[in-house]
C-alpha cells in the first residue's frame, strides 16, 4: 500500500493506493489562506503540518490492516512557496504562496541582473514569474532583513511536510524547476544566477528525483500513524508537474487541462523544450530523462470559489452551494447573452504575465442574473485555458489528444464546456479527480520498487469518461474567442493605472 500526499492551497488530500494503481482510501483537511494586503498570499506552515497530520492518522486508521501495510509515502504539493526556516527548522515567518504577486519589482531587477530575458532564459529556461520563489527570497532580503540574517533554509511547501516527516532538507526536480533558479536543461541549481543574485546555495535543499528516497518516517510518527518502522519517503513532485504525470502525460502527444484552485496546460516531453520569450513554463519531468511544458492560470476553480463565497453572505437564509450555482449556470445559455468575465483575480501567470491585472466583468445589463454570472466565470477561465493552449502550441506542445484532471472535473458541466470551448473530445482518466495525490503515491511506488518505471506504474490509468463537443455552443465559443482574447489588450491600460493608484 502507497500513500500520496497533496498539500494544495486550501486542502491536504491523502489516498492509499495498491499495488493495482486503484485508490482505496483518501482523506482531506482543510486551512485557511491569509490576505494581508492586496496581492498578497500567506499561509501557516503549523496549519500545514496539523492537516497532513491528522489527514495520515485517520486514513492509515481506516486501512484493514490499520496501516501497517504501507510501503512507502510520496509527496506532492503548491509549488513556488518560500517557507523560511531558521536553523533549528522552525518557521520565522508566514509562508508565501505561488499565487502571491508583491514580488514583481524584484523579478524585474532579477532579469535586469542575469543580462536581460535571453540570458536568464539561457541560465533557467524560464523568465522569473512573479510567483516563483527566486523573487520572493529577493524580496524578502529587502524588506524583512532581520528575518532574513536568521534565515538558514529555504524550502517549498511539501519539502517542509518532508522535513517534518524525516529531517530530510531536499526537493525534487520538478518543484525545485518552479523556483526561477534551477537550470531545467541540466537538472541542477542554476549556480550562475545563484551568484549573480548572491543567493547562497546553502539556503537551498539538496535536490533528488521524484522518485529518490529521501528518508524515512521518523519513529514518532511511525508509531502514531501506525506505520511500519522505517517507512520511507519518496520526491515525489510539485502539484502542477505530477498531476501531469498522473494522468500519463510523460511523453509528448497529448495535453493535460487541470482544474484546480488554478487552471494548467501541460505536456510532456522528452528533451527539455526551448521556450522563446519565456511564454510558458518549463520543468524537470517526473520521471527520469523526461520534462514538463506548461501554462498556468492563476485562478481557474479559484474563481468560481470566490464567486460562490461572495454571493454566500447576501444569502444566508438559503445558502448558496456549489451545486446550486452550477444549476443556474446551466440554465444560461452559452455566451451568457454577451457576460465577458476575466478571470485575473490574483493577476496572471499566462497567458499574459501581469502581476497588476485583475479580475473584471464586460457586458453587465440588467437582463444578467447569478446564472449569467456563474456560467461568464465559467466561460471566462476555460476560453482563458483555450488561448494558453495556443501559447503552449507556440512552444511547440503538441496536442493529439486531450485529458482534464484536478477537483472541478467531479462536475460535469466543467467538462462538457472545456469540450465545447475547445471543440475537441475531453478523455477524463483513472485517479485524475485525485490529483497530484495520486501522482505522488506512484512515484512512491516505483521507488519502492512496486513497479519498475513510471510507463508500468501508469499501464493501470484508462479512460473513464469522454465528453463530445456540441456542434451549437462550440460554434457559439469560436465566435466569441477573438473578443474574449482582445479584452486583455483593452483593459491592460486600466489595469496599469489601477496598480499606480493602490
């Protein structure tokens, strides 16, 4: 039995999986995000650890054989966070998060340093977003110096549950690629920009393969969650990344659409891509000799989300749910007689990097209810998709195929719009509503040798569902694909002079 672990934004998710690929268990806790200013993006790295904590007691718990069965435990999680330790490992600070936007200026010095966009993107293969956690260890430096002199590691988000797991300092390859300070094409710390930014390689983990062991269950915690002594922990991959590998993207030939808190276009590959103008992401693949192209939204499942809070506090005598909101998003039409919405509440990654942007509607009348207004964000993040589909084909991401994984494919309506959006059949597949929780527990599996390769651990992932595009609302979204794509060019000026004036 394998355990994968997924810490995402809100929710830590851990599944048992068997020898057979079929998952058999999962539990999930929840924590909260911290919005201190606008932009901005925090979390409790103690909430972290009390989540997968009690998410792993009560999953082993609920196994027949109370989890003595497992064999080794994989780790996945939010990419690009800067978890600050001093050096007895203890948090000085609030994490901050992928999808926090105050470390732009820093990324423009940053690219200034390295000698303009081409010579980092020779260095790194990637331009340094602004979420990535190169600029938020620059940031960082400058305005919390006292912190930072204290500062003895820097680790990503599930590095630090490893931590706590094993005492182990490391990462893999894929997360550390979602730092702006790993050179993808060699695999290694980019020691170059690490000297032309004097960040000193000692605040970095040591860096494995997704599936390196790098250590072992702590006896405490074998002894709590009910373990066998000794259990070992595996690389296993940043979310984006391994949820990719978990639906069977390692080579190229099909793409990837994840339906998360964040929406992701990806592929793999296998030579590590050019990415001209620093367009897309680019990343270390899973498995070994293997890498990984991708865009990615920062609001996808996110925006519906914070619809669905937004609207809750005006209707408190007949609270508004998920399903209900899907309910009247069905009853509109597609095009939601002419409702735009721009999904850029947290700024935006791709396909447009633009920290400032923001989220916005076009087309409000009053003929438009709360229906219009679910199904317009729900248009607005898949045709959103749909243009970083044409970024990452630019990249030269091939696209024979396509699979959509992550949590908002429980609803179907999700998916026959991404149909209809891309007027192409979506293939959903086995263990894609988990996650990269699924991806982490089989990479777990081939380092503990359950299966000898990624291709044999993944022969069990079958199509489950497959939806058709309508000829009707496809025909209706490629009419209105150029005017949503123009939006952004329209409103740029409007959002530039927004962020002047905040």
């Amino acid at each position: 039995m394998l355990i994968g672990i997924d810490l995402g934004t809100s929710t830590c998710k851990v599944i048992a999986v068997n020898g057979d690929g079929e998952v058999v268990a999962k539990q999930s806790r929840d924590y909260a995000m911290i919005n201190l200013r606008q932009g901005w993006a925090e979390q409790d790295p103690a909430e972290w650890w009390r989540a997968t904590d009690e998410a792993i007691t009560a999953l082993t718990a609920s196994l027949p054989g109370g989890g003595r069965e497992v064999s080794g435990i994989g780790l996945c999680g939010q990419m690009h966070g800067l978890t600050a330790l001093d050096a007895s490992g203890e948090p000085l600070r609030h994490a901050i998060l992928w999808n926090d936007q105050r470390a732009a200026p820093q990324c423009d010095w940053i690219t200034e340093r390295a000698g303009g966009l081409d010579e980092l993107l020779r260095m790194t293969r990637n331009r340094m977003l602004p979420g990535f956690t190169g600029g938020k260890i620059v940031w960082f430096r400058e305005n919390e110096p006292e912190l930072f002199a204290r500062t003895a590691r820097v680790l990503n988000p599930k590095d630090y549950l490893r931590l706590l797991m094993t005492g182990t300092c490391a990462t893999d390859v894929s997360d550390a690629s979602g730092t702006g300070l790993f050179d993808v094409a060699r695999r290694a710390w980019s020691d170059e920009l690490l000297q032309l930014l004097d960040i000193d390689r000692s605040l970095l983990p040591d860096v494995v393969e997704s599936t390196d062991q790098t250590g072992r269950v702590k006896p405490e915690l074998t002894e709590r969650w009910n373990v066998p002594t000794g259990t070992p922990v595996f690389g296993g991959g940043g979310d984006a990344v391994i949820q990719t590998t978990a639906m069977g993207l390692v080579d190229a030939g099909a793409v990837g659409f994840t339906l998360g808190t964040a929406g992701i276009v990806a592929g793999g590959a296998s030579s590590c891509p050019d990415n001209p103008g620093g367009r897309v992401q680019v990343s270390c693949g899973n498995a070994p000799g293997r890498w990984h192209c991708m865009g990615v939204s920062l609001s996808a499942g996110g925006a519906f989300q914070w619809l669905r809070d937004a609207l809750a506090p005006a209707t408190t005598t007949d609270p508004i749910s998920f399903d209900r909101l899907i309910s009247l998003a069905k009853a509109v039409d597609p095009g939601s007689d002419g409702l735009r919405f721009l999904p850029y509440l947290l700024g935006e990654r791709s396909p447009h990097v633009a920290p400032e942007a923001t989220g916005s509607w076009v087309g409000l009348t009053p003929i438009h209810h709360v229906g219009h207004l679910a199904r317009s964000v729900m248009e607005g993040v898949l045709l959103n998709l749909r243009e970083i589909l044409e970024v990452c084909g630019d990249a030269g991401l091939d696209c024979e195929r396509v699979i959509a994984s992550g949590g908002a494919t429980s609803e179907s309506l999700w998916l026959q719009m991404l149909a209809d959006v891309l007027d192409r059949e979506i293939a959903v597949v086995t263990g894609s509503s988990e996650g990269g929780a699924y991806g982490a527990a089989l990479a777990a599996g081939v380092g503990a040798g359950a299966w000898s390769d990624f291709d044999e651990a993944l022969a069990g992932v079958s199509v489950e569902r497959t939806f058709v595009p309508q000829p009707g609302p496809a025909r209706e979204y490629d009419r209105i694909f150029p005017a949503h794509r123009a939006l952004y060019d329209a409103l740029k000026p409007l959002y530039q002079a927004n962020a002047e004036v905040l």
